[in-house]
C-alpha cells in the first residue's frame, strides 16, 4: 500500500492537490482556481487519489466536494511509524522533523 499511495504522491498535481485539501473540502471549480488547471486535469487527478483512497467525495446539491480521507491517512501513517521506524513516535528526515501526534479516535 504505502509503495502505491508514495507513486501516486510522486505526480506533482496529486501532491498540490492533497496539499490544498488538507486545508479543508474543495470542490473541482475552486481546486481549478486554486491550482490554476483545468477542470479535466483536476477531475482525472482527483479520481487517481480517489480510487487510491486517500481523498473521498460526497455530493452537496450540484457540486461535489472532495476532502481528504482522514482514517486513511492515519492509517498510512501508523504505518509508517510502526512498520518503518520500529514504533519511534519521531524521525528527523534531512531538514525534516515528523512526529507522530495521538489523535482521537476516529
């Protein structure tokens, strides 16, 4: 999984696109702003990361809105701290710091 979601994070549109929604739901028209592309450029990326499961959909009268899938996310990122850094809660990658934080329950 983690091989598939980082090839899927390697395309520069699917990285800005999960950047811009990770600061909250969006929907095509205004990620078309956002990212200044257009709207078949937006739609195909977004149904990568969709089927991928990193963002999910939900319509709202005639627009759709797309918004990060948290559990997945979370889910990667357990991961990553569990299988890939033995249980360590931080790691220091170049100039990088990532820490895990507890979060809620889902």
């Amino acid at each position: 999984m983690a091989t598939k979601v980082l090839a899927v994070l390697s395309q520069e549109t699917r990285l800005n696109l999960v950047l811009a929604l990770a600061q909250g739901p969006a929907s095509v028209t205004e990620l078309c702003e956002h990212l200044g592309l257009p709207q078949s450029k937006i739609s195909h990326h977004l149904g990568i990361l969709r089927n991928t499961g990193l963002v999910t959909d939900s319509r709202e009268g005639q627009f759709v809105i797309y918004r990060i899938n948290v559990g997945a996310w979370r889910m990667l990122g357990d991961g990553f701290f569990e299988r890939m850094l033995e249980g360590k809660d931080e790691v220091l990658l170049q100039h990088f710091q990532i820490r895990r934080l507890v979060a809620p329950p889902l």
